[in-house]
C-alpha cells in the first residue's frame, strides 16, 4: 500500500490542478500570468513570486506580475537558453546559468528582502520566479510542480497569443476585402503581418504571397508564384480541403477554415491553420481568394502535452493514495478508487448515496453529522477551504476516523464541493497508544525520589517533575521555558553552567556535592549532588540535557554530627576515631557505588532492548493455538537464539562495567599455554564447523617450554573476544591463531580472512560500542564492545594490542604480553578437544543442587547426551555433599551449586578437598563475575561454568576432569 502524502504535499499538486484548471479558460495572457505567479506561492511555500516578460534578449519584471512589485520595470539579461536555479552562499544570491550576462550578482538583489530565488523558464514567453526571505534549498518536489507549472503556463500563453493574433489580422484583412480599407493598408497588413497571406486567382493558383509564406514552406517567392493550394497540401488532408474549395466555387460557402498539413520543400510537414475567403463576382463566380495561415505546429504538440498532462491528473485522481469525490448536502459523485475502498460502495452506488449516509447519526463532539457537515460545506462553499477530523461509517456499519478536507470547485459551471478524505484509524490508535505510554512515564516520574528536569539546548526547561516543584517551590508550568540562570543567578558562579555545556558536548557529568542557602533560614543551608547527560533525539543529535538532582541536606547534616562528636570525643576513645573514618569510607564507597550503577545502567539499557524485542514478539506468538509444530520450533529455536545473545549482552556489560571502574586485580599463575590454547580451540572448533571455517591453532613452543604466568582468565577473555570476532566476520578462508616469542615478550596472534578494516578504522575499533560500518552491525550484531574488553584487559596485564589489516582480504590481531616462560615443566596430559564418546563409560557423578528442576535439567542433559552410563547422585545441599564424598569412594566428579542452603558450596568444595583432595570438583554459579569465578578456584574447585549450562561446554569439562583423574588412578 502506498503511503499517504503529508497535507502540505497534497496542498501542493491541488494547487498545480487548479491553476491548470483556470489557465485553461483565461483568454488574456495577464490573467493567465496572474494565475501562474499565485500557484508559484502555493506550490514551493515561498512568500513573493515573479513573472519576466521576455523583450528581446531580457527579461522585464513587469507590475502585473509581481505580487509586491518588487523589481517593477527592472531588467534582467536572458537568452533563448534560459535555464537553472539560484543558490545561497555567504556573498548572497546568485543567479547559474541564466544568460550569459555576469551583470546579475548579489547587488543585484540589494535593497530587497531576497535570500534565495528560483527561476524556471516559460518556454520562450518568460520566466517566473519564487522568493524566499531566508536560505532555502528547492527540494525535488518544488522543482518538479515548479517546472510542470511552467510548462503548462507556456502552452496557455501561447494558445491566448496566437488566438488574438488570429482574429485580429482576420478582421483587419475583412475590412479590406469589403473595402473598408486603402491600398496602403492592405499592402502594408500584407508586408508586415506575422501570419502568412495568400491572394489567388479563381483557379486557385498563387498570385500573390507574403514573406511569411516563403519562410514557412522554404520556398524562394518565385518558386511559389503560379502555383496552387493542391501543390503544397498533404496527400491525407488535400481531399479535404478540394470539396471545401468545390463548395465554394459552387457557391454553397463563402469561407471556410481548417487545420492541416503542408509540405516543405525540405518535404518535411508542418501543421497550419487555414482561413480562406473568397471574392465574388457580379455572377457570383470566384474572382479572387484570399488564404491566412498560421504555422501551429508547436500548438499541435502543446495540444498532445495538454492531453497527456490531463491523462496524467485523472490516473493521479483515480490512483491518489486517499479518498477523492465531489459532493453536495444532497448527493454524492466521480468517487475515486480509493473513496470506493474506502466506504465499499461502487461508483454507480455512491451516486445514490447522500454524504450524510456515510457519517453515524452523531459525532463524537455531540452534535449530529447532519448539521455538522451541513456547516463545513456552507463554509467550503463560501470560498474557505476546511479541514478537519471526522468519524465516518462504511457500508457494513464499522466507523473509523478520518481527516477531510473540503474545497469549492465548478463542475460545468456549477460551484461543487471536492472532499478529499484520509483515513486516519491508524495515526489514532497510535497516538492513544502513545498517550497511555507518556501518562505512564509521567507517573514514574513524577514518582521519583530525586528532581528530574530536562532542558533544551540554551538551558530553558522543557519538563520537571513534582520533585523538582517541590524542590524549586514553583509550579511546573511556570518553570517550562525558564531558565535555571535566571531564576537561581548564583548557580552560574558555582560552575554549574560550565559542567553543564559539557552535557551538551555529550559527556555524563557529575557535579560532586554543592551547596545552596536557603532564603528564608540564615543558619540552614541545603546540599544537593547531580548528574547531568545528553539527551538525544531518535537520530542520536543531541536537542538539550537531562539533569537528576538528589537532596543530600540530611546526609550532609549527618556528617556534620559525626565530625563534631569526633572533635569532642576524639582524645576519649581511638576506636570511636576508627569508625569515625570507616563511616567517611563507606560513604565514598556509597557515591561510588552510585556512579557506578548509573555507567552499569546505561551502558546496559544501549543494547538490551533488541533481543528482548525478538523474545517478547515470537512469545507472543507461540500463543497462537493454530500455529504448526513446525512453526512453533521455528519460533522456540528463535526464543533460545535471543535468550543466548541477551545472555552474552549481559556478559559484556558486566564486564565492561568492570574495566571501567578500575576496580580488577591480576591474578597472576602459573599454567600451560598449550593447554590452554588447546582448551580455546575445542570450544571454537565448533562453530567454526557450522560456519564451515576451518579453524587453525599454530604453537610456538613444545608443551613441556609453554608454561608462562600471568592471569589465565584475562588472557581466555582476550583470545576469546577476538576469535569470536573473526569466526563472525569471515563467510570464506580460514581462521588462524597462536603465538611466537620476540626478545621481551611473547606475541599471541588471531588471523582471519574476512571483512577487513579500513584504515581509518583502526583506532576507533577499540573504543567501546564501535563498528567499523552500520551495514555490519545490522548483518553481524553484537555490542561493540568485544575489542574494547579485549584492549583493556592487555592493559591490565601490561600488554599491547594492534591490528594488521586490510579491507576485504582479513585482519591480524597481535597481542604481545611481558611474560617470562618457564621451561622444561612436565605438560599437561589432558586433552580438552577429545569427544565425550572416548571417555570410559561407569562414571558416578554427585550433583549438587538445591533447586529440583536445576536438577532434572542436568539430568535430561545426561539422559540425551551419553548412553546413559553414568550413574547421577544428587545431593540437595551442602552438608548432603559433603557426606556423600565421605560414605562413597565411588564418586568420580562433583558438579557444586556454589549457592545452597545449610553448607555453600564454597565451604563443601573446602571440606571434601581436606579428605579427597584429588576428587575433581566443578562449580556451578549464576553469577559471570570475575570475583565469583576465582572464589571458586581459591576454595578448591578445578574449574566453572556460569549458569544456564551450556550442554557443549558442560560436557567439555566432565571428559576434561574424568580423563584426568582416570589416568592418575591408572
């Protein structure tokens, strides 16, 4: 379905239409200047508007024409190539391409109120011209009607010209033949008459031609003389003109006037209009004729534009996008196919239906349809267009909203009404919908415990809340459009103003606590604590900030209390000192905490709300009873997929809100780098194979030189990131990654074959929530912030990354690191890449969990995914662990729920490892925190996995933990 036009366009082309209508009819070449000058205005939104009279090689700015007079009598050079559009710059207005002439520049338009002109050519009779008093670019839409406009402005003109050319020559060669006239005149309308004149005698043949007649069929006068009317005529229209010729020679007429064809000598045809006259003799016989003929061969092909222009606005009519048909208070007609659409009767039916047929007994206001429309079209036929909302009725009852809009027309010389009507259900729906949606946000806001006040770009608050008119003690619709500096002039002193331009620069600003007096209490002042951003429009331009203020007056009040106590009671007891400082701590750790939360806030809320949108929708639809199995795991498979990326989204905030607080310790150890390498590639390898990319691991050093220190979580995060990010971005080739050593470090690289990236990329592809292109954030997703994790986890660990790369042939990410190697350590002998088929069946397995359906999860998981061979003892909490691992020598690994009731896991993996040291011991953990993920290491457990379990990586590390502890029993 089309969309329908804006009002202001369809304003537009009905005023093209009407202006074409009036021309059509206007005789005189000044009303029809006169129309064209007052569609300019309608149609391109300009103030004043122009028409230039062509004089030979200018163009006269003539009264009739302006509609101020602004350049009455004033010329301007032209040529026959008249063309082109005015433009602004800073020196003013100038006129391209029209002429040659460089005499029009920006003085030209001195002393007016002219900032920017279009001009557009009217065939060879002018030009008009729109004006607009500020800078202003044509859009394709005004250069379009503008240029139409013209055209038919052209074709009318000349129609009028030729039309008083015609009859006043015909009249002036009458009078001559009646003899009205002299010698002298007739010679004189003969030589300079710009309508070629034929004299002939009785037998038709040429006695006599004018200059015109020779230019018009390129003959040389002698060539012509002699001759008759047949030599010249087409052989389609000579028939024709014969029997009007016989007619007259057999005195059934006296004249007669056609259109047709004459031949050149170029043999090329021309159409003419013919006038031919005859005079008589006393017996009634032809003594003489006389011929005009008028060359109207760029009328004909005015004709066919008119009539091709006439087809265009009737497909327009019965094609427009909204509902059009002619009404009165008594009856309906010519609908469109819309308007049938619309209401469901045809055209032969709405014929017989009153308008009022299609409006409910009443309208929403009360008042009867009846009256109402009776009203409006009264006024419309008054000559004052109307427009306004409407709840019409179709056919089968149903009502719905609609805009109308209703003009005055004649249709055969009687005034009719034009209703075009909009259906406008949709837009209403909409906007109750997003009424209720603001009705909510202001509750909330108004709810809240600190001001709010949003602002627009020169500081005038355009919303507070009732926090903030407490607060201010001033209504809130005496605050709109008042500015903070104006009402409190000591807030500029504070700085305020300065943090708050930063906001408006797009930086999160915090002011720290301030203070301000309060005017009617000399000995209490109030502190308050803000933070101020950006707000941005849907297109992400910045239109004004966002300001939350907390009043922070009892806090502050409260501290003040606990530094007066110290000073009384500091010399009496030195641990009141201590808590004294432990309170000033655990209020920098408050403030932080808020800061914190609001960067955790933020960044979290950029990127949630995509998957949660796929969540939400396909949900919706697995509501459908009717839905097909098929489409049902279509949807469920979609669910999971944005469940999965809601996850890593959260992941990735996490973590990014981690490295920005500065807040990550290192926890250097020592471990294999194979082993590691090796651990990364199996969990890779997978996807690598449903992407069909190979993937490739190159080792630097034998297992037994590869054992380094560092931290071994930061550095999986690193490799991680970047690997995830090349399997993303390369659809062929190959996926690479390893390391080599240089005299002082040891560089680990990840190569890929994909996209590539352009160099001026290559910095900002580290910064946080960058992608080099939107396209592939559209194509690929994520957060943008993979690289950035990346970047600032080397930093942390004393490194460096960079890239190589180049656009469409793949990328090379280096990661060089300060770590001493420590040679010859005996190698792991694990092997995380081997299938869980090859691990030995038997096994007895201890599942720790408090929560049941955790439980049978990990149970189904086993049930699809092993041959069942494996014998699950589930423990419901930590003390159950603990005496299970006591009572059965059996228990091969244990999967710990680090969060359960009696005994945590934490304390049960630290019990069990005193008397089963070797037993392996897996955490289970809902929470991806570095914190809780070495808190589980440091208690005892081997290794994690965050919660929901990933079944691939699940089974991973049950083969890994088994295998090792079977071959250290063996």
């Amino acid at each position: 379905m089309p969309l329908e036009p804006s009002k202001n366009q369809k304003g537009r082309y009905e005023a093209l239409i009407k202006a074409i209508q009036e021309m059509s009819v206007a005789k005189e070449p000044e009303k029809i200047r006169k129309i064209a000058t007052e569609a300019v205005c309608q149609i391109t939104n300009c103030q004043e508007a122009s028409f230039f009279i062509k004089e030979k090689d200018q163009c006269l700015c003539t009264e009739e024409s302006g509609r101020k007079k602004l350049w009455k009598g004033k010329h301007f050079p032209m040529d026959s190539s008249i063309s082109g559009w005015v433009i602004q710059n800073q020196e003013g207005a100038i006129v391209r391409n029209i002429g040659k002439d460089k005499r029009i520049t920006a003085e030209t338009f001195q002393d007016t109120f002219v900032q920017s002109l279009a001009i557009v050519p009217v065939g060879t009779n002018g030009a008009i011209g729109a004006y607009w008093p500020t800078k202003h670019k044509a859009s394709t839409t005004e250069i379009s009607l503008l240029e139409s406009l013209a055209e038919n402005t052209n074709i009318a003109l000349n129609n009028a010209i030729n039309a008083s050319i015609l009859k006043r020559e015909i009249e002036e060669l009458k009078l001559q033949q009646e003899g009205e006239g002299n010698e002298s005149k007739f010679k004189g309308i003969f030589k300079y008459s710009s309508i070629g004149i034929v004299l002939g005698n009785s037998k038709g043949e040429f006695t006599e031609v004018n200059q015109v007649i020779t230019d018009m069929l390129g003959y040389q006068r002698e060539e012509v003389m002699g001759r008759s009317f047949a030599d010249f005529t087409h052989p389609d229209d000579l028939e024709t003109e014969l029997n009007l010729i016989n007619e007259i020679r057999e005195n059934r007429r006296d004249s007669y006037r056609l259109e047709k064809r004459v031949i050149k000598k170029s043999g090329e045809s021309l159409w003419t209009d013919v006038s031919v006259a005859c005079n008589r003799n006393e017996d009634n016989s032809v003594n003489t004729f006389f011929a005009m003929i008028i060359d109207i061969s760029e009328n004909k092909r005015d004709k066919q534009i008119i009539i091709e222009n006439e087809a265009l606005y009737r497909q327009y009519f019965e094609e427009a996008p909204y509902a059009i048909f002619v009404t009165n208070p008594y009856f309906l007609s010519s609908p469109n196919r819309k308007a049938r659409e619309m209401f469901g009767y045809s055209a032969e039916e709405m014929a017989k239906v009153s308008p009022y047929d299609l409006s409910p007994e009443f309208q929403p206001d009360g008042q009867t349809s009846k009256e109402k429309a009776t009203n409006y079209i009264k006024k419309a036929l008054s000559g004052v267009s109307q427009t306004f909302e409407w709840v019409h009725k179709r056919r089968d009852e149903s009502l719905f909203y609609t805009e109308v809009s209703l003009f005055k027309v004649l249709v055969k010389g009687k005034e009719k009404i034009l209703a075009i009507v909009l259906d406008i259900s949709k837009q209403k729906e909409y906007f109750n919908e997003i009424k209720q949606k603001n009705a909510f946000i202001e509750t909330i806001l108004n709810n809240l415990p600190i001001t709010l006040s949003i602002m627009d770009r020169d500081f005038n608050y355009v919303m507070v809340n009732k926090m903030m008119e407490q607060l201010s003690g001033i209504k809130s619709e005496d605050l709109i459009g008042k500015n903070p500096f104006d009402l409190y002039p000591y807030l500029e002193s504070m700085g305020l103003k300065n943090l708050m331009m930063k906001a408006m620069n797009g930086e999160f600003v915090t002011t720290g606590d301030f203070k301000i007096p309060d005017e009617h209490s000399e000995n209490k002042d109030h502190w308050f604590y803000s933070v101020m951003y950006p707000n941005r429009d849907a297109n992400g331009e910045i239109i004004g900030i966002v300001a939350q203020t907390t009043d922070i007056t009892n806090r502050k009040e409260f501290e003040r209390k606990i530094v007066h106590q110290n000073q009384e009671y500091e010399q009496l007891n030195e641990a009141l000192n201590q808590t004294n400082k432990e309170l000033i701590k655990a209020k920098e750790n408050a403030e932080q905490s808020n800061r914190l939360k609001t960067v955790f806030l933020n960044n979290m809320s950029h990127e949630i709300r995509t998957p949660m949108n796929g969540i939400m929708g396909f949900s919706h639809f697995l509501d459908n009873p009717e839905l097909s199995l098929e489409k049902r795991k279509y949807y469920t498979n979609i669910i999971n997929n944005c469940c999965k990326q809601l996850l890593r989204i959260i992941d990735d905030i996490l973590e990014i809100s981690r490295l920005e607080t500065k807040q990550i310790a290192i926890d250097n150890a020592e471990f294999c780098l194979n082993d590691m390498l090796m651990e990364l590639f199996a969990i890779y390898d997978i996807k690598s194979k449903e992407r069909k990319i190979p993937l490739y691991l190159k080792k630097g050093l034998h297992d037994d030189e590869s054992h380094i220190i560092t931290d071994k979580t930061k550095l999986i995060k690193i490799l991680g990131n970047i690997i995830e990010n090349a399997l993303k971005f390369t659809n062929e080739g190959f996926v690479e990654f390893g390391y080599y050593l240089t005299p002082k470090n040891i560089v680990l690289y990840v190569k890929d074959t994909g996209v590539g990236i352009s160099p001026k990329f290559k910095k900002s592809i580290f910064e946080r929530f960058v992608q080099e292109e939107e396209k592939l954030s559209r194509q690929f997703g994520g957060l943008g912030i993979g690289l950035s994790i990346a970047k600032e986890n080397t930093e942390l660990l004393k490194g460096k990354i960079t890239v190589d790369s180049e656009k469409g042939k793949g990328s090379t990410f280096f990661i060089s690191l300060p770590i001493s190697i420590l040679k010859n350590k005996v190698p792991s002998s694990s092997d995380p890449t081997q299938s869980q088929n090859e691990v030995e069946s038997g096994y007895t397995i201890l599942v720790a969990e408090d929560d049941e359906v955790n439980y049978l999860y990990v149970e189904a998981l086993f049930e699809i995914e092993t041959d069942q061979n494996y014998n699950l003892i589930h423990a419901k909490n930590g003390h159950e662990a603990i005496n299970f691992c006591k009572e059965n020598d059996d228990i091969d690994l244990v999967l710990m729920d680090v969060k359960m009731p009696l005994v945590n896991g934490y304390e049960a993996t630290d019990k069990i490892k005193r008397f089963r040291p070797n037993l392996p011991i897996i955490a289970q953990t809902a929470y991806s925190t570095e914190e809780d993920k070495e808190r589980a290491l440091k208690s005892g457990c081997e290794d994690y996995i965050s919660k929901p379990l990933d079944r691939e990586h699940l089974f991973m590390l049950i083969n890994k933990y088994l295998n090792v502890q079977h071959r250290k029993a063996g």
